[in-house]
C-alpha cells in the first residue's frame, strides 16, 4: 500500500513512510495513474482531498465523502493525525495493491521546518530517454554543495542494479547453503563410516547367516537417511515458526505486509536434498560393506 502525493508542479509516491518519488505535472512520470485532467483539478482545489485506489477503498471500506486519517508522519504541531476527505475512487495501479492520492503541499507545509521539501527519492521523466544520463549529471551537480547529495540514475539502471541485487544476494544464500550442506554431508559420511567400521563383525556374522549385500547395504542407507530426514523435518518445522516470528514485532504500518510461509515445494526440496545427503554420505560405507569377508572376520573374532 502506498500513498501518492501530488502538487500542481509535483508529484511524489510516499512508500514507506516518507520515500517520495517527485515528477512534473505536465510529464507525469507515473502515467500508469489513470487519472484524468479533471479529477486532477479536482484534487488541486481540496488541499485534504484524498482519492483512493479500488483495492484500497475495498480493504479500508471507504467510498467519497467519507473522511480518513492518516498517521505516522510527524506534522510540525507534534501531532502525527492527518485528516483527509475522499473525493473520488480511482482505478488501481497495476503493480499496486492499492493506493491514495492527495496533494503534496498538505504534507509537506504541516510538517516541521527541517523536514519540508527533503524526501528520500524523487523521480523525473525526460523527453528524451537518450538524455537521461546527461540530465541525471546536471541534477548531480545541481545539488553537489548541499546539504542533501543527490545520487541519480536512470530508471533502466536502478533496474539492472535492482535485478543484479537479487542475483547476488541469490548467489550468496546459495553459496551458503552449500556449505552447510558440505558440512552436514562430512559430519553425516563420518558418522556412518566409523559406525560400519565397528560393526563390521557383526555385518560378516550377518552375511554368513545368508544375508545379501543388497540388504546389508540398506540397513546402511537407512541408517543414514533417518537422522537426515528426521533433521530436514525439524528444521522445516522450526524455519515456518521463524518466519512468522518477526512478523510480530513490526509496527502497525506493516501489518498488511504477507506472512512468509512454508510451501509445497520447499519441503519436497529440503526432503529431497536430505535423501540426497544420506545416499552420498553412504557411499564409502556401501562399498566397505560389500568388501566385507566372512572367513577373515570370523578368523579375528575366534583369537
């Protein structure tokens, strides 16, 4: 969910809670808001006008005239209230899950002095896309003496920057992940050989009763694949109660945010991967076990 904020010469998105994004009004640079000439008048004519979304005016049960407040963004009075009206419900953006619409100026003259005009980003369009580095420098060292530095790059760039964000961050839970299992795999492998090794008499009495490889080989396997499964499990059931954990503890503005939840095919992963793990962690186990001679282990048992 998030907020809008319009001027007659600016418009901003207010996120969370005061990231604005600042455009001109004539080259709007969010022309996904279906908006038209007239309702824009409309709204420059209420300083507390508020239009709202489709989905939000359905979640918050709002429709025009009704009266809204807003809180959480320090106004210069001390107080954090801010009354809106709602004038009008307005189609929703299409990667939105609702929004309001109102004028920036009602914002930003009630808040304290030290706040007015400074956001966290702002957003221009260009009418020529080829120019956009080019202006993106002259707005750099418009404000490279201020007191608020700006960084600025284009649309395309914080794009690419945003997808090779979550490839790297991907590539690092991966890379994690690896380890630990290469480490689970070591410890599990250890375990399961050291226990062959000390029980390979009692394999040999075993095989001499008439028990097969194949056999001897699965009570090996499954030796290796409960503490494995039975782990993935654990952790399965411990990871779902974590990631609600945190949800908890966030302020009331988060409380829409969805809930993380353990899906389908996380668990048949983390399953499979422990199977997996009991397999490799096998291997060297199994091909003992298949080395195992009867006569020369009965041999040492009888000294």
């Amino acid at each position: 969910m998030s907020a809008v904020i319009i001027s007659e010469t600016t418009a901003g998105v207010l996120e969370s809670p005061l990231r604005q994004s600042v455009v001109r009004r004539k080259v709007r640079a969010m022309p996904e808001l279906d908006i038209t000439p007239a309702q824009w008048a409309r709204l420059f004519l209420h300083p507390d006008g508020l239009y709202v979304s489709r989905k939000a005016a359905s979640r918050w049960d709002l429709g025009e005239g009704d009266n809204f407040v807003i809180t959480g963004i320090p106004r210069a009075d001390g107080s954090e209230t801010w009354p809106f009206q709602v004038i009008g419900v307005v189609p929703d953006r299409p990667d939105s899950d609702g929004f309001f619409l109102g004028n920036y100026h009602y914002i930003d003259e009630s808040r304290p002095a030290r706040d007015r005009g400074r956001d966290v980003s702002f957003q221009v369009r260009v009418r020529e896309a080829a120019r956009s580095r080019e202006i993106s420098r002259q707005i750099v060292r418009l404000f490279a003496n201020s007191g608020t530095p700006t960084n600025s790059i284009s649309r395309r760039e914080a794009s690419e920057n945003m997808a090779n964000s979550d490839g790297h961050r991907a590539l690092a839970t991966s890379v994690v992940g690896a380890a630990g299992l290469f480490m689970i795999l070591l410890l599990v492998a250890n375990w399961i050989a050291q226990s062959v090794r000390e029980r390979t008499p009692e394999l040999a009495m075993l095989k001499a009763l008439g028990f097969r490889n194949r056999t001897l080989m699965g009570l090996v396997v499954c030796e290796a694949a409960i503490p494995c499964i039975a782990g993935a499990a654990l952790g399965l059931l411990v990871a779902g109660q974590l990631a609600r954990w945190p949800a908890k503890f966030l302020p009331g503005d988060f409380a829409n945010l969805p809930v993380p939840t353990m899906s389908v095919g996380v668990m048949l992963q983390a399953i499979g991967f422990a199977v997996v793990l009991a397999l490799l962690s096998s291997v060297v186990p199994l091909m003992r076990v298949a080395r195992v001679s009867v006569v020369s282990q009965l041999r040492n048992a009888a000294r």
